[in-house]
C-alpha cells in the first residue's frame, strides 16, 4: 500500500542533506515528489518509490485532502490496480 503523503508535510530523510539538515517540506505531488530543505531552501524533484525509500519518519502533517476529493483519487488507485 502507498504512504500517505500530504502536501506541506515535514519529513526526516534517511541521510543529510549537504547544508546538514535532515528536514524537507513535501512542496508537490503526483507521480514525482517534489520536496524542499527547511535550512537552505533548495528544492528536489525525486521519484516516489525513492522518496518512500529514503524517508524516516513524518515529523509534522499537512492538512488532509477534502473528502470528496481524496475519494475520487483514491477510487482511481484501486481501479488501476
């Protein structure tokens, strides 16, 4: 099952960044993840399967989808599947 990912979530990633922080703010999603460094701002663009990989936790959440809006994304999800 995929990980629950929301718009301005903070994620712990795995390894550091090279400004040595560990911390991103998840900026976009879809296919692509696009995630930006909370110490430097530098922004990433990354794959999901390897953004799912190299996460280690959720230190804070977004704000949830509306309802509407989460059925109709995740009924596509389980017809794709």
């Amino acid at each position: 099952m995929p990980l629950e990912i929301r718009l301005n979530d903070v994620v712990r990633m795995r390894k550091a960044h090279p400004c040595g922080s560990y911390e991103w703010r998840v900026v976009r999603l879809g296919a692509d993840i696009g995630i930006r460094c909370l110490k430097c701002n530098h922004r990433v663009l990354m794959e999901r399967r390897q953004f799912e990989k190299r996460i280690k936790t959720f230190v804070s959440r977004g704000e949830p989808l509306d309802p509407a809006m989460e059925r109709l994304l995740f009924r596509e999800e389980e017809k794709e599947a």
